[in-house]
C-alpha cells in the first residue's frame, strides 16, 4: 500500500490509471476507522483493480462550535486496517484545498431539514469536499455508508446532476455487538453515556417492528423509547426522494439525530410494510 | 457531423472516447454563431481527436426580466457553421436537467462584482450549466473567449477546485470590421444603437493608449468617450485575479458594462504597461 499526502501525486496516478483502462474503487473517510468503513473498502475491493481511501478530516463540514478539533484520530491503526482491506493508495493529503479555493457544490431541498436543520454548513460542506475528491482520484465506483443516510442521497443526486461516471453504492449500516451503530464519534462516549445511546437503535428498531403506518404514531413510538439529553429529529422519509410521509404506503426509512452529553448521534433503518 | 440531442447519448459516447484514450475537445456556445465562435472552435481542433460543441440556451443563467425568451437562435445556419470547422458531435440538448434537477455550482468571490453585480443568479448558472456539461462531454480541453473575461476567469478557477482533468484556454475577442466585439446581441441593435455601441471599445482602447497608470484618471477618461443609455461598469482589474487595481503596476485589464437600449453590452481589453 502507498501512502500519498500530495494532492497532485494522487491526481497524477489517477489519470495513468485512467488511461490504462483500470478502475478505481474510492471510499473517502474522515479517519478513526472502524468495522463500518472496512465493510466500505470490502464492498469496493472487488468491483475496482486499485483501491483508494482517502482520509481528510474536512473543515468545511464542521461549524464553528462542532468538533472539529477533537474530532478522534488514529493515523497508524487506520493505516494498519487500510493494508488488511487491500487498499492500494491510502490518500492523507496535507494540501488539500488551494489557499484560495473558492468553488462551493450544493444540493437544494435534500440538503435541508434532518441533520441539515441543526448543522446548516455541514452538506455543502461535503458536497463540495466530494466533488473535488472526485476529481482528484477520477473514481469508477465510491461507497459511502447508509450510516449517513442523507449524505449518501445527496452524494447520488450530485453525481446524476453533475453526470459524473461515477457508481455510487450504499454499505449497509453497521452495528456493534449491543446494536449501537459504529460510528467514529462513540469514542466520546462514558459508559453511563453509551448505556443511554442503546435508545436510538431501540427506538428505531420498536418503529420497524410496530404494526402501524401513521408516520406519526409511529414517532410518538419511537420518542417514548429515546433516552437523550437534546433531541434533534426523529422522521419518517420517502427511502429514495426523502420525502416526507405521512403514512408507510413505500419503502420508507426512519431517521434520528440527536445529542447525548456533547455528542451527536444519528442513525437510521428500513420501515417495510407488506405493501398491498 | 453528428447532431446528437439526448444527453445520455454524448455522454455515452464521451466515454467510448475516453476509454479509446482519445482527446476530447469541446466548446460550450448558446448558439447563434458567429466568428467569435468559430475562432474558438479553431483554437480546439488541432488539439483533440474529437471536437464536441453544445448549443444549449442555459434557463438558469438568466434572470426573471432578462432576454431568455428572445435570445436570438440559428439552428441551421449554427449547424452549418460546426460542420465548416470540422466538429464532430454538435449536442443540442433536449433533456439536459432532470426535472429534480437541484446541485448548484458556485465560484465565491470572482462571480462577486463587474458583470455579478447586475446579474447576480448568471455566474452560479454558468458554472452549473458548465460543471454538468464537463460531467457529460468529459473533455480533454475546453475553450473559452476573453470576450467574457470575467466568466473564462470563474471556469478557470471552478476547473481547478473541482480538479477537473480539463486544460481550459481562452480565445482572444473577435471583433467585426468597424471594432465591436462580436455578440449574438449584437442583433438586438439598430444602426443608430450600433453606431453609439462603438463608444464601447473606443473607450477602451483609449484607456490602453494613454500613458496614464492611476486607473481612476484611466476610468474618467473612459466615462468621457462611453455613450450609452445605462452605465453598468467601467473597471480595471488584475488580468489573472481581478482584483481591483488603483495602480497599473501589473498586467491589467480594462473592463466595461453597459445597455444600449435594452440591449446589454460587455467588453474588455488588456492594459499593458512598460513594467518597472
């Protein structure tokens, strides 16, 4: 596995590449690997010849009071769990954004409400970031996971609309051995604090579960279950358009985000109703 | 000269081009062609296997009471055209947003002033429309004309961020005999109008001739020879950044703004001093 900081070094090796035909697998990160970003890297490791993670923890989707600063790193394990998943370039750039970088990509309505009410900078943020790790690595097929549910329709739709070459495939949300779903952040997490957290799969899982499709009653279920000190959201979305519904008459997806002590959380699952 | 209209038809075929390893070369037009047009097309075709040129006539570069509706149109006399310069696709979209259309390309402050200011939803429309086109056509190397100055500098700087594998050259203005630049809005004039819309470069290249560096006795100079119905601007910027200049210490340029009628004129020229 190669290790590249320079931007250019990456962009250099992914036009070679491009031009012998090859395809490029990429699934950019923020780092702090976990079981849910190496279940991204092996969803891609087969469907591409090289392989690139990217890890960039990227200002422009934190705002000013988020935890950008803190957010947890791991540069050795990460490299470690990158060489075991196969990846060919692990891409950590130091330069990144030129020092007058001065292009913003935003994605209208998909971008606004769920986590976009509370964290209004975060999607242009990420789209913006993508747009140019797309054009820096030149990818055949990217991962991202349905962890992150919302992005991963925005990071869709801006690739239809930009008619990037680009596959996007969802990975599965991934969970621990309690069900909490991994994520980079439960590292902030006391014990007393994760024990609490349990409630938003619990919660989600009671709403999948629950013989109901009034898209309300369905809420009033799952907030009785959610044991959190500030609630963000709790919804019920169109599983492709994330449209707001009222009733479970299609695939649906319920999603919540909410804080415990000084940690966001989010997470999210399937509502399937047989369908008549 | 094939005419192709549907979008997932030029972009299929841009990637069997990719995949051959040839050069793409392409020029974006709104159509109603002229020598400004071809020149650029000239410029593009010694430098790529395949020549694409689009005529699309782009909604969302245009504001409410702006000229989107009357914008003047060719289709045979445009198609003609492409085929005397040697293009090989002509791709006149009839499908090219999707109806939930909704990522938006913006370039910050370079789309801010000079021709941004009166038209403040037309730079983001143009880098959208581009950003989607270059997603399309996947060009090796796009052409621009000075003649919109300030746009060619947003594609630059938008090709860039976005790390867009897109050599971006820009064609020199092209001027008719009597020295108006050329514009497809030019057919907005009558000869009354034609004749004062020559203040236009004649304010210009006065402002280039004078041994005179204080850009704002050179805009004074300029104000004195325009003879226009409504001034817009009248500007001289850094040629590479646009930043506004009080001094000529550097290459420049002279930029104007205006309406005749209701017709909206814009010119440019360089403002070259012996540097010390």
């Amino acid at each position: 596995m190669q290790t590249l900081t320079r931007t250019a070094a990456i962009a250099e090796q992914a036009l070679a590449w491009r031009a012998q035909g090859l395809r490029v697998g990429f699934v950019p990160t923020m780092g702090f690997l976990h079981r849910g970003h190496t279940s991204l890297m092996e969803l891609a490791r087969p469907r591409c010849d090289k392989l690139v993670v990217s890890i960039f923890v990227n200002p422009l989707q934190f705002g000013v009071n988020e935890d950008l600063d803190r957010y947890p790193r791991d540069p050795e394990g990460d490299a470690a769990k990158c060489r075991a998943a196969g990846v060919d370039v692990l891409f950590v750039p130091d330069d990144f954004y030129p020092p007058d970088h001065s292009t913003r990509v935003r994605v209208e309505g998909l971008s606004e409400g769920l986590c976009g009410t509370s964290r209004p900078v975060f999607f242009e943020g990420i789209t913006t970031v993508v747009a140019r790790l797309f054009g820096v690595v030149q990818p055949t097929v990217t991962v991202f996971g349905e962890k992150d549910y919302q992005q991963l329709a925005i990071i869709r739709r801006m690739v239809r609309d930009l008619a990037l070459p680009i596959e996007v495939l969802g990975g599965p949300l991934i969970r621990d051995d309690d069900g909490l779903a991994l994520s980079s952040r439960n590292a902030y997490l006391s014990p007393a604090q994760r024990a609490r957290a349990l409630s938003l799969h619990r919660a989600l899982f009671a709403m999948a579960a629950a013989e109901e499709r009034d898209a309300a009653a369905l809420i009033a279920l799952g907030r009785s279950i959610l044991d959190v000190d500030t609630f963000d959201y709790l919804e019920i979305r169109d599983a492709v358009t994330l449209a707001p519904l009222e009733t479970v008459d299609r695939p649906a997806r319920a999603l919540v985000g909410c804080w415990i002590g000084g940690t966001r959380l989010i997470d999210n699952v399937a509502i399937e109703r047989p369908w008549t």
